[in-house]
C-alpha cells in the first residue's frame, strides 16, 4: 500500500478538513462518504485546549500526493511518507471555514 503519515495538532473545537488533489477525503464534522477524523482524535496531555490526530494510510484514506489540511482555528501540522511514495502536504488556516 502507498502512502504516509500525517499528525495534526489543532485547538479543540476546530472544524478540519483533508483534501487530497483537491477533494474532500476527511474532516470532523460527520460529512457522509469521507472518513471521520473523530474516531481518531485525542486531547493532548498537560492542555486540554488542544486535540492531536495521528493519521496512518489506509484503504479508506488515502495519504499519498497532495495532502492539504484546513482549519478554522490554530494548525499544526507533520506529514511523513512511506512506503516509498512521495507525498506533499499543505497547511491552509481560513478563519471562516
């Protein structure tokens, strides 16, 4: 299998979204045919203002050409690619998502 890693780290309550060529392939807010970034969120220890998603490439979400992740409040990101393919990643903060 192709693709990458990818570790968000984001403020709680923030609306998420991953793009890749363009297309919407998840988010956090139970969009209907994308994966659900929930079932992998987590609060981060010691401050609990923040939530940390640690994505791995799988059959239902593709980590692999270009990746952009946007947000309505404070991103971080960190993207990795194994398995020998290259992956590009792309920080998009909008203030009105």
């Amino acid at each position: 299998m192709l693709g990458g890693t990818l570790t968000i780290l984001t403020e709680e309550n923030a609306v998420l979204e991953v793009y890749r060529q363009g297309v919407l392939i998840a988010d956090n807010q139970g969009t209907s045919g994308v994966y659900d970034l929930s079932a992998d969120e987590k609060t981060v220890d010691g401050n609990s203002k923040y939530r940390t998603y640690f994505l791995l490439s799988q059959p239902s979400l593709k980590l692999e050409d270009n990746i952009a992740v946007k947000s309505d409040k404070e991103l971080y990101l960190s993207g990795s690619s194994t398995y020998s393919s290259l992956m590009e990643v792309e920080e998009v903060f909008i203030q009105d998502l």
